[in-house]
C-alpha cells in the first residue's frame, strides 16, 4: 500500500519514531530483551511488506518472524483457563443450562444443543472473551481504562496523542481495501484468542499491526497539512 508523496526515507523516520516513542516497546525490552528485538525488526519488515515490497522472500520473512513470535508467547503464555473450568465458571454454566432448559424447551433439549453447550459453550466463550478483549482500543491507549481486569497487569503501551494517527490509518487501510493488512491483521486477531490477557507483555502479536497503523495516519496527516499550506 503505497502513499505517493512519501519518501521512503521519510516514512521509515516516521516509523522508526512510532516505535521508540511508545512506551510498550520499552517495557518489553526491559523485560525479555529477545522478544524487545524481535517485534522490532518484525515491525520494520511488516511496515515495508505491507507498504511497498510485496516480494515472496519478504512475505516468507514476515510469515516466519510473526511465527517465531507466536510460539514464544505461545510457550509462555497460552491460557490455560480456556480449557480448565473455575467453580465460578461450573456455577454459571449450571445456571445457564437451568434458565435454557426451563425457558425453551425443546429447543434446548436436543443432543446437538446439549453436546454443545457441555462441551464447547465455556472454551468458546472463553476464546470470544479473549479475542475482543484484544480489540478494545482503551487496552492500547489509556490501560484498559474503566475497563481495568482483575488479576491483570495494566501498563501505558502509546500515548493517547497516538489514537487520532491510528483511527486515521485504520480508516484509509479499508478505504483502499489492502487485502494483505487485513488477513494480516484477521489472523493475528484469531491465534492471540489463545493467549492470556495476563501476559506480562501484552497483546504482543499486535505490536507490528499497530505501530504500522498509526504510521500511516501520521503520513497522511502530514500530507493533509502541507496540501492545506500550500493552498
């Protein structure tokens, strides 16, 4: 996805900034130096892929990089809560199954529909939680406020200044419709599903996929103010 007007050099100023300037990058390479590097790099080679280089051997670098990255946090943080049920989580589930059974029925009551809920309904649920919970823009610019979680270690990833520029890059990603940023993006979305939102770094998978948003609001931004002067 190509801006015209945007010097390279530039645009990989403006990235580079992006990066150090947040503080979610800093508090990953305090905390695990490798994997500080490794989104680091991973985030130059998705800003350049998706950007301009659409070549195989980029796309084989990317694909191989976000892979390294997801079985990292895999080992370290999967959540096991998906497939281990609470006393809360049985106590719940034993009230739903109570208020479905009474309120529908037959319905309800069918072998497809009980198998489902005994077996899928918690993980599922689960996977839903986790998943949307990644998509909450408060968990990236202003620490999950009012939406603190309990048991979960809230820390500053961007400055709220930052939200405009990604709103803005989100924006124009599906205005031109690149394909490539949203199956990105998609299946980031899907694999972190599985990773606790304990982690002690975040939602990680998405640190390229936002550093790459907001870059590219900032550029159109930019662009949006000299076109105004000039005129």
């Amino acid at each position: 996805m190509k801006i015209k007007g945007a010097p390279m050099k530039k645009f990989i100023l403006a990235h580079l900034l992006v990066i150090i300037l947040n503080s979610w990058w800093w508090t990953v390479i305090q905390r695990n130096f490798w994997v500080g590097l490794l989104v680091f790099v991973l985030s130059f080679v998705a800003f350049i892929y998706f950007w301009q280089n659409k070549s195989r051997k980029l796309f084989l670098l990317l694909l191989t990089l976000t892979t390294v990255l997801f079985f990292i946090t895999v080992r370290k943080a999967f959540d096991e809560s998906i497939f281990r049920n609470s006393a809360l989580d049985i106590q719940q589930y034993n009230k739903r199954h109570e208020f479905y059974a009474n309120d529908l029925g037959k319905i309800y009551k069918n072998k497809f529909t009980l198998t489902y809920f005994k077996e899928y309904n918690l993980p599922i649920t689960k996977l839903q939680s986790n998943f949307f919970v990644n998509l909450d823009p408060n968990l990236y610019f202003f620490e999950s406020h009012p939406r603190e979680r309990l048991g979960v270690e809230e820390f500053k990833k961007y400055s709220p200044i930052f939200l405009p520029f990604f709103l803005v890059g989100i924006i124009f990603s599906i205005y031109v419709l690149s394909l490539d940023i949203l199956i990105y993006s998609i299946s980031i979305m899907i694999i972190s599903s599985i990773i606790s939102p304990s982690y002690n770094l975040g939602p990680i998978l998405f640190f390229p996929v936002v550093n790459y948003l907001i870059t590219i609001g900032i550029i159109l931004i930019l662009k949006r103010v000299r076109y105004f002067k000039r005129a």
